[in-house]
C-alpha cells in the first residue's frame, strides 16, 4: 500500500482518502477480543485504527523488554490489516492517556539528573533505547514497505507542557535514523500558543479536542493553512476518577454531529472507539490542587463499551460515516456473551502482618524514603518501627505522601491519611517498645501536567510527637505481583486482610465483579490482577475478562486494606455498574 500527504490532502494508492479512524489500546484489552473489536470498526465504516504505545509496559525493568501477549503490538497491527485497516501508531516516549506517569517507566525517576520530555541527556539515551525496540516491532509493517501502519507521532500535547524544539527535533530526528520513512506527526491543543510550542517541521500537525470543530481550527488555519484538517483525538466521552459523584458521558446526538461536522473538513480518529481497562496498577492521575486517581475502567463512554458491547453512540456515529462512505457497511457483530455466575464466599482469611514477612524482606532505613528509591515501582509499601518512649495523644505528620497511609500501632489502626487531607496528620497512641507500621498505597502517578516526577510512599520528612524525626526503620517493599506466599490462618485484628476462595464457572464468559461488603484493595483472578476497587465509587463492578477465566474452579484474591463492611461474599452478574 502507498500512503502519502500532498497539500491538504491524504493519499492512497494514489486516490484521496479520508481517514475514519478510531483508537484502540491493545495494551488495556485482552488479545483475544482484538479481532472482534476490529470487526466492529469495520462494520461501522472505519478504514484505520490508532493505537498508543505503553513505554512503561514494554520496559519494566531497564533494558528488559516485552512484546508478549496484550503487549503483541506487532500481532495486533498485523489483525488489523487483515480485517482491513489501516494502523496509526503512537509510541511515545510520552503518551498521556490517563495511563500511569502518562506511559513512562517509573524507574526514570530514580536515574541521576533526570529530567522527562525535554534535551535532557539522560532521558533522551533511555527513550531511544526504547524508541528502537519498539521500531523494530513495526518496521516492517510500514506501508513504505507493503504494510498497513501509514503514520506515526513524535509527541502528544507538547505544548500544554513545555517549549524546548531542540528535543522535538531530536525526536523526529531519531525516528528518521532507525528507518522510519512513513509520515509523522504530532497532536496538540487548540490555541496558538499550544501550536506554536508543540508542533515541528516535518511533522504534521493534528489537534485534539472534541467539539466546535470550526472554532477550534481557527489557530490552525492561521498557522498551516495549506496542511490536511485531522482531528488526531476527537474526545467522545471522558474518564472517571475515585470519588467522582457519576461516571460521565456525553450525548450519543451531539457526537454524531460534531463527527458529521469533521468529515465535511477533514480526517478524524476517534478517542476512544473502546476504552478498555486499567488492569492492576495501571491506572492514572491528574494532580493540580487535588490528586485525582483514575478508576479501573476506562469505558469512556466510547463506541464500544469496557466490554467491547454496541452502542447507541456507535449506532448514531455508523449513521452519519454511511454518508462518507461508498461501500455498504458490513453487518454488526453480536456482543460477546456475558455470564453471572453468583454468590461466592471468600472462606481463607489471612491478616496483613501474619503475611508481611512471607510477602516482602525488610531493608533498613534511617528515615522513611520514597517507594522508588528502595526500587519499587507499584503496589505498596510498609514503613515498620519500635517506638523508644510512650507516645500519648502525639501528632504524626507527613511533609509529602504518595498516596493513602494506613498507620497501625501494633496490630490496632490509628488513622488513615490520605495525600487530599487538608492537614498530613493523625494521632498515635502507644508504649515504650510498641511497634509502629505505616502501610502506604501508590494510587497512581500523574499522567499530565507539572507534578508527574511527584515520588511515591514517604518522599519527605516524616514527623513523631514533639516535631522530632523517628529514626530507624525496616522497609518492606510491596509490590503485590505474586500473592502465593499468603497463609491463610484466620487469625488476626488488623482490618487490612487477604481473603481467598474459589467460584465455579459452568461456561467461560465475561462477567463482572461486585464487591459490596468491602471498602478498599484490589482483586486477582487467577493471578490476574483486575484492578483497584473503592467503595467510593462512582465504579461499582469490576470486569473480568473470560480469557482469565476456566471451566470448573477458578481462584480469587482480595487484598482489602480497609475492613470488610460484612460477609466476606462476592458476586459475578453479567452486567457493569459505573454509576
């Protein structure tokens, strides 16, 4: 396939085309459902798909690279063209996508003189290590060489964050160097200022929003009035973060129009077609003057629902591409089945300090210090001291928290406090010799904005009674990325507990997790992490894919930091609840 841009147009084969995109994140579903998803954008008159690059998912570790099953990009690429589109990809190095520290690997924060997404050496020599492994996935799948990937982007929404064209140019220059030859581009804001800061020569420029779509070129007129009109994420929904009092969507009329609108201009990639999910610790944040973490799911009230299900959305949106397309559209899929599978008692309780040293081994510390210094990246961490002297009533503050503190005397819970708490600060009571443990939760890094490098943990001086720093503690790393060491004994007081049992599952389905008698954790199915819950909503059920699931018996673990509210039950229906 030849794909080309001249003047204000795309090309194909040598014809105009119109891009009728729509992204997909191969990394937040299941590789399974791929197909399935692809067939549904086809049915709906779409011709391309685009995807972002999860750098922080490839590369956990420092040069250790992954491109297996949901991390597939090459399989996923090579599915979509045989349904028959075309691939936009989004690498990075810097993605946003309400994805954890926006797609970065956690481990940059702790490498001497950092500084992300600017000429900064250090990060520079780390991203085209990544940039080149990530290439040499897709090279070939370019449509320079006979493929199906027609465009990739430098960077995303570089000018709401900063104005350094030496490190644009850098990038555009590296993707040239390893054989990238397809067009590039680059996604920002609308304004001038967020043109004139994030766009570069070369690379052509999109926009991002989600309505107005005449307004919102405006700038874009002015700056590169002889460049095609895309509209890069033409946003049809929004994402919900804890404590948000809804789930929002957007009415299913007014995106029609604004799509009908963009078409009469131009080329459209729509975000999202689906939204899939933030498995595990994956999730985002937002942090300007509240931290704000994202929930587990990521349905964004897109085309496709969490679970790959039709929309009216979709329905409305199929009607007006009917207009801009010539062939008739393919038949509609039918949704993936869906199974309840009921109550299930968890009957194995274990408590969280009975486990601590199966889970972790202690590392000495004069002070607390932040989770990524004693290298750990996700999950939780556990700050364990004996207290010199009886405390009575005495303050306990924290200078910086990352993110939700659980301060236990012994086995007894204190205080929770959490980085949103108008003042960091509990009150201990307890004895000479006592034990004092704080068990902290990372909630997600910031995938946008100024304060993305914030550490997690306890980054800062933690304060004991009289304002004196407590010295000497053991550290107890806890990522949570294997729970088979937890004995399950049923002995113990501390609210923060595991609970293990086992379901049965007749035939293999998606289903959906609810959890109403617990407050606060995350949840493995079969070693699978599904993801964080809080009672605190607006996300009620949790999606379990029926590709983690098997026929017979099928195991659960909840780690819940919290307490339970009452029986320790669970129940799988066939239907999501975000509120």
């Amino acid at each position: 396939m030849e794909f080309s841009i001249k003047g204000k147009d795309f090309y194909k084969n040598g014809e105009p085309i119109k891009l009728i995109s729509g992204a997909v994140h191969y990394f937040r579903n299941m590789k399974d459902t791929w197909r399935d998803i692809f067939k549904k954008m086809r049915a709906m008159g779409l011709n391309c798909v685009e995807t972002y690059c999860a750098w922080n998912m490839h590369e956990k570790k420092p040069s250790e690279f992954d491109f297996s099953g949901n991390l597939d990009i090459r399989e996923f690429i090579k599915t979509a063209d045989e349904e028959g589109l075309m691939v936009i990809v989004r690498p990075g190095p810097y993605i946003c996508a309400e994805w954890e520290f926006g797609g970065l690997p956690w481990w940059l924060q702790e490498m001497d003189g950092m500084e992300i997404r600017c000429s900064n050496p250090v990060y520079m020599e780390r991203f085209e290590i990544y940039l080149g492994k990530m290439f040499d996935q897709i090279r070939d799948l370019l449509s320079t060489n006979g493929g199906p990937v027609i465009m990739l982007q430098c960077e995303n929404e570089y000018g709401y964050y900063g104005d350094d064209k030496e490190y644009l140019k850098s990038l555009y220059n590296i993707y040239r160097k390893h054989g990238i030859d397809v067009p590039l581009f680059t996604s920002d804001g609308t304004s001038e200022e967020n043109l004139l800061d994030g766009t570069i020569d070369g690379c052509l420029p999109t926009l991002n929003f989600g309505s107005r779509v005449e307004e919102n070129f405006r700038a874009h007129d002015k700056l590169f009035p002889n460049s095609p009109k895309m509209c890069m994420e033409m946003w049809n929904g929004w994402f919900d973060a804890w404590g948000d009092s809804f789930h929002h969507t957007t009415s299913a009329e007014n995106y029609a129009s604004v799509v009908d609108d963009m078409l009469k201009r131009g080329s459209l990639n729509m975000y999202m077609f689906i939204g899939g999910t933030n498995f595990g610790f994956t999730s985002g944040a937002n942090h300007y003057e509240k931290f704000t973490p994202d929930v587990t799911s990521y349905d964004y009230d897109a085309m496709l629902t969490e679970c790959g299900d039709i929309t009216e959305k979709y329905l409305k949106v199929r009607e007006v591409i009917k207009k801009y397309v010539k062939e008739e559209l393919p038949e509609i899929p039918k949704n993936r089945e869906k199974r309840a599978y009921g109550k299930f008692t968890l009957d194995k309780k274990g408590g969280f300090f009975k486990n601590l040293e199966n889970l972790s081994s202690p590392i000495f510390s004069n002070v607390p210090r932040c989770m990524e210094s004693y290298g750990q990246g996700y999950g939780y961490i556990a700050y364990k001291t004996t207290l010199n002297r009886d405390y009575i009533n005495a303050g306990i503050s924290f200078a910086d928290l990352g993110d939700r503190a659980h301060i236990y005397v012994n086995d007894t819970l204190q205080g929770i406090v959490y980085v949103n708490d108008n003042e960091l600060k509990s009150t201990i009571n307890a004895r000479k010799g006592d034990t004092l443990t704080i068990l902290v939760e990372n909630m997600g890094r910031a995938n946008f904005g100024p304060k993305m490098m914030r550490k997690k943990g306890i980054p800062g001086r933690l304060l004991l009674g009289n304002n004196i720093i407590h010295f000497n503690w053991d550290v107890y790393p806890l990522p949570m990325d294997n729970l088979d060491k937890v004995e399950y004994n049923g002995e113990f007081n501390e609210p923060s507990c595991f609970l293990k049992g086992n379901f049965q599952v007749d035939k293999v389905a998606d289903t959906f997790l609810y959890l109403d008698n617990f407050k606060k954790g995350f949840v493995t199915v079969n070693g699978f992490n599904l993801g964080r819950y809080w009672e605190i909503g607006p996300q009620k059920s949790l999606y379990v894919p029926a590709s983690i699931l098997k026929e017979g018996e099928n195991e659960i673990v909840i780690f819940e930091a919290d307490g339970l509210k009452g029986e320790a039950m669970v129940e799988f229906k066939d239907y999501p609840t975000l509120q």
